[in-house]
C-alpha cells in the first residue's frame, strides 16, 4: 500500500459523488445497477487468484470469485440497458411503433 | 511494453466508467454511456488477461463461461417487478467475489511462509470484514425482498445488546489480525464473525426501510472492492470501488433524509415493531367513506388535473400496466395526468419509477416531491394507489408520530382524494392515517388492478 493509491482513492471518490449527486430520482434505480456491473471489476483481481496457479485453494477461491464477478457484469449491463430501454420521454412515445 | 499495455486498459476503462455514470444524469443519452461503460470492462478485463502472473487458463475459462450463464439470466430473464432482491443478490456476488480475493491473497501468503505486513493486513481486514458484512447483510435483503424470509422486522428483548457485543467481536478480531498477521484463527475467526453480523444486522428491518439498507450496503461492497485494489495493489479495482462506494452512501443519505430518520435509528430501531406504534392517534371514533368504482369514474372522468401517487401496494398488485391505461384514457377526456413519486415509495431506490417505465409511461411524466408538492393545490383528484405513510399528514402536524417531520406528498391539499387500498390496515408503520378519515377523502376498497381495470371500464361508459 503506498501513497499514490491513496491519492487515487481520494480523487475517484470525489468525482464520483460530484457526478453520482447529479443522476436525478428517475435514475437512482438504474444507477444501483450500473454501479453493480462496474462493480464487477473485481474480476480483474479474481482472474489474478484463479490463474496465478501459486496456490491450490487460492486457485479454487479465485475460481469462485471469478463465477461471481463474471454473473454481475454480465447480469448488470445487460439488465441496465433492458432499464434504460424502458425509459421513453413523451416524444418519443408518440413517435415509436406502438 | 506489456504492462503499459494493461495501464492504458485500465485508463480507458476509469474513463468510460466515470463517463458511463455521467450519462445517467440525463435519460436520453444514460444507455450509450453505458454501453461504452461495457466496452470500458471489455478493455479491462482484456488488460487482465495479459498479466505476467496469469499462468493458467483453465480454471479462467472454466469461471468465466459460467459466470455467462449465471449472469445472463439474471440479466435478460428477471422480471422488473423483481428488481430489489435481484440488486441485492448482485450486491452478495461482488461481496463474494472480494472476499474470496481476499482470502485467497492471504492463503497464498501463510502458505509459502510469508507474514503479511500490517498496513497489507490493514487493506485484506478491511476488505474481508466489509465484504463478508456485505454478503451476510444481502442474502437476508433478498431474502426479505423475495418474501422467502418475512419481510416485518424480527426482533427479540436485548438484539442491540447481542449485536453490538458480535459487532466489537469483529473489530477485535480485525485489530487482533493486523496487530498480528499470522494468526490465522484471528483472521478467519473474523469472517465468521462478521458474516453472522451481517445476518443479524438486517434481520430486524423490515420492507419498507430496504431503500436505506440496499443502499448503505451498497457502499459496503464497494468500499469493500475498493480495499480489494489497496490490498493488491490494483488502481481500477481503486477507482471503481470508490465510484461504487460514493452511489451507495449518496443514495442511502437520499433515503434517511427522506424519511427523516438517521443511519442509526434505521438500522437499530426496528421501525414497525410494537413500540413504534405509541403515541400514534387512535381511530376510534372516525369514519372512512368508501366509493363505489362507478362514482369513482365519474369524478376521474371530469376531472382537469389527477396527480397519482403510486406505492408498493402498485407494485404487488403489478397495477402498473392499468395504471398507464387509465392516465391516456383520462388524457384522451383532455384531463392531464401527472405521477408523484416519493423517495421511499417501493423497496428500492427508483422503484416506482423502473415499474411506471416498464408500463410505458412516458418519463416527463414523473415527478419528484420537490417537483410536484406546489402542484396538489391545482388538483382535482389525488389518486392514490397502495401508498400510505408517504401520504400520511400526520407527519407534519402530529408531533406524536413516529414519522413526524418525514416529508410527504401533499395529496391532503388536492380537492378530492380517491385511495386505492385493499383494506384498512395500517401502512408499514404501523400508524392510523387521518388522509383517509378526512372529508374529502373517499376509499375504493379491493385489489389494485381490479378496481384500476373497473375504473377504466366505467370511464370509457360515462
């Protein structure tokens, strides 16, 4: 652990509550579910235990963590798209093949 | 060369992240951001692969492909309706996923003989008790949410006393472990222990404080990837963990501010167990008056402006769809229609919004409080549609209540109020509510949708 992570970590947590207090009320449930998939980055570190292949139970842990974090971007993108979809404005309503 | 290659991914990846979750303060442009937001993972995800400690493929490819089809389903097949429970499982696999990298980082470690130094053990503690908090806390949210669990608080006489004697067990344990990295028993001791306060934490809050629970717990899980990326000395586990980590704190500030209570009571107090309902007024001695579905059509037909105000009782009576309905029959009459949606209304953040969506209700048709109070003077029926304490006036005038102060809906300034109740059980609070006593008030007493579709019939007759 050294300082300059320390410095990431304050400056992204900053831009992130200066860009997240801005998603209006309409968002907040979609927003829970994009930050679920950009959550899902933990892959990075479980591919890292599941394929270091430096220890048989971090092996399998990693394996696991890999399942996990594989589901929940999948699973998150494509149900914050599905979301978004849904969102239609009034114009576009009346203009859409319905 | 190679790992310039896997920095510049992960650049790129931060950068669409953050642009992707910027996208989201606007509704015609959230879906392209996000979907360069995916594209930022791929990249990602990509960079990881050419890592020089990656030797073996095989468990990768083996997790990955099963991760595809755990994820899609979840992605593609669950329902909106099911939208809570489905955040909270998403919650309990990044937790998992954190965990996991946690214990395995330490195993390795003990394994070939090395001690974790203390301010490494700092970052594994962190992530390791904040992700095993977090995946005890989900499961019984989702739990909760599916009703597999009930959804009323589960409380017992000395709970605060037990949890919070479990909960300096965990801190001990975590300061014991970096005080001391080679004890093993302490460490995983320490995940035991914090997956039993999990449980326990969320076992006696009940529906409607869920918003606040899935959201704080939200923060958990990210600020446990966040500690992930300080334990391996990974920037966009970093990044990304505080981005997730910010959303859940500015969400579960939104939602305690909304219904005026603070982290503490929300997570102590036990909301809608016995002592809660002290101090409420009594209904003894009013009356309600109830509206048949035909009169009820009439008032609607005529009627200039109709705010609704949707609940969680829409949500369980999957009324969404006629809701729709009845707003571009009303609209077609030339009355306006416009929806008023409180912070709190459903189980989660959003709720109400995702499910008015879903029924194709065009967005600039929702409103928030702030928004829409001002307009209830104007209007000639309130409809209200299985909401009850959002509605209840009790919070600004009855110093008693036990949400008093929680800011509401101003449905009590409408002309007329029509409520759509199935019957007259108290709101989750366990409070009477005066809205439905009050003169102008009228009840049309069944399920949601069967009275919504009657209406519709009636309306299309008048």
């Amino acid at each position: 652990m050294n300082l300059l992570e320390l410095y990431v970590f304050v400056l992204a947590a900053f831009v992130g509550y200066m860009v997240i207090s801005r998603v209006p009320p309409l968002l907040h449930t979609p927003l829970m579910a994009a930050t679920n998939a950009i959550s899902g980055i933990s892959l990075v570190g479980s591919l890292i235990a599941a394929g270091s292949a430096r220890d048989q139970v971090a092996t399998i842990l990693g394996f696991i963590a890999v399942i996990a974090a594989t589901s929940n971007i999948v699973g998150g993108f494509l149900i914050t798209d599905r979301m978004l979809r849904m969102f239609k404005s009034g114009s576009d309503t009346k203009a859409g093949p319905r | 060369m190679r790992d310039t290659l896997i920095q510049a991914s992960y650049l790129l990846a931060s950068v669409l992240f953050i642009l992707g979750l910027r996208s989201l303060t606007r509704p015609d442009r959230a879906r392209r951001g996000m979907q360069q937001a995916a594209v930022g993972m791929l990249f990602a995800i990509v960079g990881t692969l050419l890592n020089h400690t990656i030797v073996d493929y095989r468990w990768i490819a083996g997790g990955l492909v099963l991760g595809v089809i755990i994820g899609y389903p979840m992605g593609q097949w669950v329902p909106m309706t099911a939208m809570p429970q489905r955040i909270a499982l998403s919650l309990t696999f990044s937790a998992l996923a954190a965990t996991l990298v946690g214990i395995a980082e330490y195993h390795t470690e003990i394994a070939a003989g090395v001690v974790p130094e203390h301010t490494r053990m700092l970052a594994l503690g962190f992530e390791i008790m904040l992700g095993s908090i977090t995946v005890g806390g989900t499961i019984i949210a989702a739990g909760k949410l599916q009703e597999w669990l009930t959804s009323k608080p589960v409380t017992y006489p000395g709970q605060n006393v037990v949890n919070g004697a479990i909960f300096l067990g965990v801190i001990g344990l975590f300061v014991y472990s970096i005080v001391n990295p080679s004890a093993q028993w302490a460490f995983y001791s320490m995940i035991g222990a914090s997956l039993i306060f999990g449980i326990l934490l969320v076992m006696p809050i009940g529906g409607a404080d869920m918003p606040v629970v899935v959201a704080l717990l939200n923060s958990y899980s990210g600020l446990a990837s966040c500690a992930t990326g300080f334990a391996i000395g990974n920037v966009i586990l970093i990044i990304s963990g505080s981005l997730d980590g910010a959303s859940g704190f500015i969400l579960s500030i939104l939602m305690s501010k909304a219904m005026n209570r603070s982290f503490t009571n929300v997570l102590f107090g036990a909301f809608g167990s016995e002592t809660a309902a002290i101090g409420a007024k009594s209904s003894a001695g009013m009356t309600v008056r109830s509206i048949s579905v035909e009169d009820a059509a009439i008032q609607l037909a005529y009627a200039q402006l109709v705010i609704v105000i949707p609940g969680y009782g829409m949500a369980v009576a999957q009324a969404q769809h006629a809701v729709r309905e009845l707003a571009e029959l009303i609209e077609k009459r030339g009355g306006e229609v416009k929806f008023a949606v409180h912070p709190v209304a459903g189980r989660m953040p959003g709720h109400m919004n995702v499910l008015l969506a879903e029924a194709n209700v065009p967005y600039d048709k929702l409103y928030d409080m702030d928004e829409i109070n001002s307009e209830f003077d104007r209007a000639d029926v309130a409809l209200v549609i299985g909401a009850n304490d959002v509605v209840n006036p009790a919070a600004r005038n009855d110093k008693a209540s036990p949400i008093y102060g929680m800011p509401i809906l101003n449905a009590d300034h409408a002309k007329s109020v029509i409520v759509l109740k199935r019957g007259m059980a108290a709101g989750f609070a366990g409070i009477e509510n005066e809205l439905f006593y009050d003169k102008r008030t009228s009840m049309l007493f069944g399920d949601a949708k069967t009275s919504l579709t009657g209406l519709i019939t009636e309306i299309k007759n008048v």
